[in-house]
C-alpha cells in the first residue's frame, strides 16, 4: 500500500465519522428520552392505582427504582386535596443536549416539554 492510497483512506474514514458521530449522538438522546417517557408512565399508573385504591395521589409513593441517571423525576406538589399531580422528568448529565428539555406528565395525562421550539408530539413519540 502506498502512502496516497492510505491518505485516501484515512480521508474516506474521516468522512464516514464526520457523518456518523451526530446521527449516533441523536440517537442516544431519544433513547434515553423514551427511558424517562418509561420512567413518567410506570409512576403514572402507579399513581392511579393508589387513588383507585385510597380515593387520593400519594406522591410520597411510586418512586422509579432503576439505574437510569439520565433523567430526574420529581413531582410538582398537588393540590391541598391531594386531587391532582404533576410529574417531571429533568435531563441531567450528557442528556441535557437533549433538544425537548425537561418532560412532564400530570393526572389527566397531559404531555409536555419545556423546551419551545419543538413540538411535544415530535418529544413524546420518541422522534
């Protein structure tokens, strides 16, 4: 091999790398963005099974135990009848690059993002 055929080479790989890295990069931001949509749905239903049960939303209760730190889940306080909830989901780390910010969910289901250039069903349906 000659010293130009291994300059073209190196050349082509730095092409294919200038194009992958990005692409590769967005994907990982969705994955972990549909582990944090994940994370919101378990608490979601766990909150609704408790207020089948008690009559009311415990946040207290439905912590996600797992090893995702891509993500924090915090809930908003509810209301003084404890009627009511609002869920988080903040980018910590790395996921912070994340293009949707911040997602929420609250007890009737309603979506949302915190970032305002972006549509919350773009975010939401993991595009």
């Amino acid at each position: 091999m000659t010293l130009i055929e291994l300059v073209i080479v190196v050349a082509i790989m730095a092409i294919l790398l200038t194009l992958a890295v990005p692409n590769y990069r967005s994907y990982t931001l969705r994955v972990h963005r549909s582990e944090a949509i994940r994370m919101l749905m378990q608490a979601s239903m766990c909150q609704e099974r408790i207020h089948a049960n008690q009559g009311i939303y415990d946040t207290g209760q439905c912590r996600d135990v797992t090893d995702q730190q891509h993500y924090q889940l915090t809930y908003i306080p509810a209301d003084a009848l404890v009627q009511s909830y609002s869920m988080v989901a903040t980018p910590a780390d790395t996921q912070r690059a994340d293009p949707c910010g911040s997602l929420s969910l609250n007890q009737n289901g309603a979506r949302g993002i915190s970032a305002t250039n972006i549509s919350v069903i773009k975010c939401w349906n993991g595009r």
